[in-house]
C-alpha cells in the first residue's frame, strides 16, 4: 500500500502548485467539455443519417465514445507525466529518479497532473450512463460487477499503451513524444464498431495495439451486440498482459538511458 | 570488503554520424554509422567504509560519467559494480536508501514547490520518521542555514541557495555513500566556504564521501585520497599528502634586502638553490627543495650576506601538481 500512498503523495505536491493558476483550470476542463460535446453532435448528426452501423446504435456507439473518454481522463489525471517523458529523457531527469528508493516510471508518471482528465472523466462517465440507460441489459449483480472489472481493465489497457508507446522514446532521441502521440490517434479509431474496418485495421486495433479492449469489445460483450462478443471476457487477460509488456518495455529501455550532458 | 567497488568499469557511447544539417540528418536515415567514444575505460576502484576520496580529472575525462555508473544511473557497456555487495541495478531499491548523489549541475528539488515541500517529498519516499527528520533538518540548518530558504520556491532560489537545499536534500536519508559531482560550481565564496564546511561534518560522521570538482581547494584539507582521471583511464589513484611530498617538493623564498646585494654571492652561499632577481634589484626569489635544506637554513645563510627587510614563503598548491599532471608533465604512479 506505500506505493500507491506515496503516488498520491508526488501528485499532490504537484496538485496544490497547479491551483495557483485558477484560470488555467478552468479553461482546460471547459475545453475537454466541449471537444466530447462535439464529439457527441458528430455522433448525433450521424446516426440522424442511418439507423445503426452494424447493428451498433447511437446509444451504443456512445458508450464507446465514454470508455475512450474515460480512460483517457484517468491517464490525463493521475499518468499526465507519461508524455513528459521524452523530455525528461532527454534533459536527464531521469538521473535523480534513479537513485531515489521508488519506482522510475511512477516518478516520471506523477510529474504532471493533467486536470482536463477530470472533465473527461465526468463526460465519459455521463455518456456511458446514458448509453447504457438506454440499453436493455438485464441487470444481476454479477453483470454489474463485471461491467466494473472491465471497465478498470480498459483503463489499465490505455495506460499500459501510453506507457509503451512513450517508453520507445529510450530508443529515438526527440524530445518530443511523437510516436506516442501518433499512436494515441490511431486509438480514436477504437470510439466506431470494430467491424467497419477492413482486416488489417482489425488485427492492428485487436492485437498489435488493442485500442478495441478499452471499447469495443467490452460493450460489445456487455450489450451482447456483435460477433464476437465473447471476445470482451478476455479483457481483463489482455489488461494484463498490456501492463507486463508495458513494464517490459520501459525495463528494456531504461538500460538504455545515457543521461545527459555527455 | 570496500563500500564502492568497481572491476574493469566500461562505458561507451555511441553517437550518431551526422552530417551537417537536415541533408546530413536525411543520408542518416539510409546509412546509418556512428562513432564509439570510451566515456569510461576499464576502470578499477574500490573505496572502504568511511573513506574521502577526491576524484579529479580535466574537462570530459569521465568523471560525471563515472559518478553515474557508480550510482547505478548509467549501466557499464562492461565491467561491474557494487554498492555495499550488492548490484546497483538488480538491487536499485536498496541501493538507492545507502547512497545519495549531488550534481552540482542539476536540482533534485521540484522547481514549482517550496524547498521545504520537496523536502518533505523526499522524507516520505525515503520512509524517515517525522522525529528523525526534524534532527536531521536542526543538524543541516546549523551549518547550511537553511531556515531562511525553506519557504522558497525552487523556480525563485539563487545557485548558492539552490546547493545548500540540494545538499540537504542528497543526504536527508543519512546515505552510507554519498557522491558529490562538481557540488561548489559557481558559488561564491562564501557559501564555498560553509559548503566545505559542511562537507567536513558530513565525513566527520562517517560517511563514506566521493568528491568530484574542478575546484582544488575543495579537495585540500578535505579528501587524504586522491585519484586522477583522464581519458576515461585513472592515471593516479594514492595518498594526497603523498604526491604533495613527490611533486610539490619546491618552496619559494622571496627575500627583500635593504640594498642591493651581489647576485653571485647569494647564489654562491646556496649551492642547490636558483637564486633570482625579482622586479627591482633588492627582491630575490630562493628556489629550493624542501627534502635538501629547510627555509630556515636558506634565511641564515642569507641573512649574513644582507640586510633582510623582509621575507615571504610560496608553498606550491595540490592545483600546481595536478595542473602539471594534467599538461603532461609529470607522470604519476
């Protein structure tokens, strides 16, 4: 339990010096309102056009708009420090991070806090209650506690990605998390029904970079829509094995660090 | 067995070759070659509890480097190291409670929370007790005076102020080793002054303390061992007071005499010396190895040849010796 306690404990630091700038605050978490209220009218006009896409509906395809919405305000408000990591790497931060008795990526993880991830983890959360309003799901407590387990996995799934995906920044050198950034859009991709992509996509958004984890397959499974709706018990499997690949990477390429100023 | 002990210590970087500008930074894309540079090259060390030890060397001779691969930041390309037994790496967390690192160039402290804040941070990560901290910040504050920067900002503290929180901060957890790469760069005097102090207290107590610095004086009086670098090799590693009395044999008399005195005469009642004439003829300058006669023997002899106004000895300084080492001069070992 020290680990988490003293996350909170690094966050917090950084939390209290971030009040100070009040306006900052609040424009960022009007913005984040506003980009999942576009979000939403661009999901609106579209289904005004057809009915369903495969047989996914408005109300379904906005609880996948909330899960990406969600997992993505919780590694905006307690990872943010991820996306720094480039930098880092490359001012050579890391240095005292190495030498301190707590783990490195955790260190470089709490160094920031990103407060529009809490609007996005109200709007993701309203979206997902209404979708799911909406929805005729019978509801048993066991149902219920699976939507909760698998709603923490796809949580874990798209931090574990941004943590490999920032990671790689031990092998190139730009200070900026470019290649992180990219493979965060391709996850937008994982907001629409799996099945509209053609087969590469598939295998690349299922497998390679399971964007379709923290989404689609869980509600798939969860509305009992689609194919392979069975897919979306595997997640919590596939959350961890995200996380011990993303642990993996990071080890790999922290043997790497050369610090700075060589 | 030694606290710090490094066997055959190797690192190498490799460095992109680039051509100048985005035309060279494209043909690297497609013909990728790169030059080795040997930061650290074979390097044996091996330090015992308690022990301070100066580590000099010029410019890019490997010394941060070095510091980074004994601190377990840096893993070796080969060779090994261990801190107390055990491997920095393998073993990190336990390693990063026995040792604490100090880059003068570089903060640990957060820019956007007052000193005290960070360290308070550093408390809970290291898991110290409230009581022990409080004796231990009382213990900082008497020879860093730390009080009066507390409340500061990191982003607000000048370097002088900056060192002493990060001192304070790199020897919270009382380390068993502390390591300290170019910790006066930039201050001044003063605070030169009270961080060597401070240094002293910190080795007076036991700690196990590797310094790195540019500046001499830091080490004299401070370090009783000493080891060079250069090139990424240890040119010298021994006892500092000893290559003081190899090195640093010559003293310099300047002698002024109440009038002109024959040049021949003073030079013929010293035989072993080189006796000169300084900017005006009453000032002489006695050259002589301090093993073969001592300065007073030189003051008597001349004291029967002149009127002696006055009388000054040069003792060369470790800095002259390294200097000279450094230049090529003088070879150790």
């Amino acid at each position: 339990m020290r680990t988490p306690r003293l996350y909170l404990r690094l966050l917090g630091a950084h939390f209290r010096s971030m009040l100070e700038y009040e306006a900052d605050f609040v424009i960022l978490a009007l913005a984040t309102v506003l980009m999942q209220v576009v979000n939403i009218v661009f999901l609106a006009a579209l289904f005004a056009k057809v009915p369903d896409v495969h047989g996914w509906t408005f109300w379904s395809v906005l609880i996948m708009f909330g899960a990406v919405a969600l997992a993505e305000g919780f590694c905006s408000l307690f990872f943010d420090g991820m996306w720094s990591l480039a930098w880092q790497i490359n001012r050579g931060d890391l240095d005292y991070f190495l030498v301190r008795p707590y783990p490195v990526a955790l260190q470089s993880s709490s160094a920031n806090v990103g407060i529009n991830g809490l609007s996005n983890i109200v709007m993701g959360g309203i979206m997902i209650g209404t979708g799911l309003a909406h929805a005729d799901i019978p509801w048993t407590p066991w149902r219920a506690l699976l939507g909760v387990i698998l709603l923490i996995s796809s949580v874990v799934i798209k931090l574990s990605i941004n943590l490999a995906t920032n990671a790689v920044s031990f092998w190139l050198s730009s200070p900026t998390p470019m290649f992180a950034f990219a493979m965060h859009q391709v996850g937008d991709l994982a907001r629409f029904p799996l099945s509209v992509y053609p087969v590469a996509l598939k295998a690349v958004l299922g497998a390679v970079l399971p964007f379709a984890f923290i989404s689609f397959f869980p509600t798939a499974y969860l509305l009992d829509t689609g194919q392979s709706r069975w897919l979306g018990l595997i997640t919590p499997l596939v959350a961890a094995y995200c996380a011990g690949a993303a642990a993996l990477v990071f080890k790999r390429g922290l043997r790497r660090y050369e610090s700075a100023g060589n | 067995m030694p606290i710090v002990e490094a066997k055959a210590l190797t690192k190498v970087f490799r460095r992109p070759d680039k051509g100048p500008g985005l035309g060279g930074s494209v043909k690297h894309l497609f013909a990728r070659r790169f030059t080795d540079k040997v930061a650290v090259d074979h390097v044996d060390l091996s330090i015992e509890a308690g022990e301070a030890v100066a580590y000099v060397g010029p410019n890019g001779a490997g010394k941060s480097t070095t510091v980074k691969l004994l601190s377990g930041i840096l893993v070796p390309t080969s060779g090994e190291v261990r801190i107390d037994g055990l491997h920095p790496q393998r073993d990190r967390m336990t390693v990063a409670h026995r040792i604490g690192v100090l880059f003068g160039q570089r903060t640990q402290l957060w820019w956007d929370l007052p000193v005290a804040e960070s360290l308070a941070v550093l408390r809970d990560l290291y898991g110290i007790d409230r009581a022990t901290y409080r004796k231990r910040l009382a213990r900082f504050d008497e020879v860093l005076a730390l009080g009066e920067i507390l409340p500061v900002m990191g982003r607000k503290l000048s370097l002088g102020q900056r060192m002493r929180a990060d001192l304070a901060a790199a020897l919270l957890h009382a380390p068993r080793v502390v390591y300290l790469d170019e910790p006066t760069i930039g201050l001044d005097l003063a605070v030169k002054d009270r961080v060597r102090e401070f240094f002293r207290s910190v080795r007076d107590e036991g700690t196990t303390v590797m310094l790195t610095s540019h500046d001499l004086a830091d080490i004299e009086g401070f370090c009783r061992r000493l080891v060079i670098i250069d090139e990424g090799r240890i040119i010298f590693d021994g006892d500092l007071e000893a290559v003081k009395d190899r090195f640093a044999r010559e003293r310099i008399l300047h002698i002024e005499t109440a009038r002109p005195a024959p040049l021949e005469t003073l030079r013929a009642s010293l035989p072993g010396a080189e006796v000169t004439v300084e900017d005006t003829p009453v000032r002489y300058a006695v050259r002589f190895d301090r093993f073969a006669m001592t300065a007073g023997q030189v003051v008597t002899a001349l004291a029967g040849l002149a009127e002696l106004v006055d009388i000054r000895v040069d003792e060369p300084s470790i800095e002259d010796v390294i200097r000279r080492v450094y230049s090529g001069e003088l070879v150790l070992g």
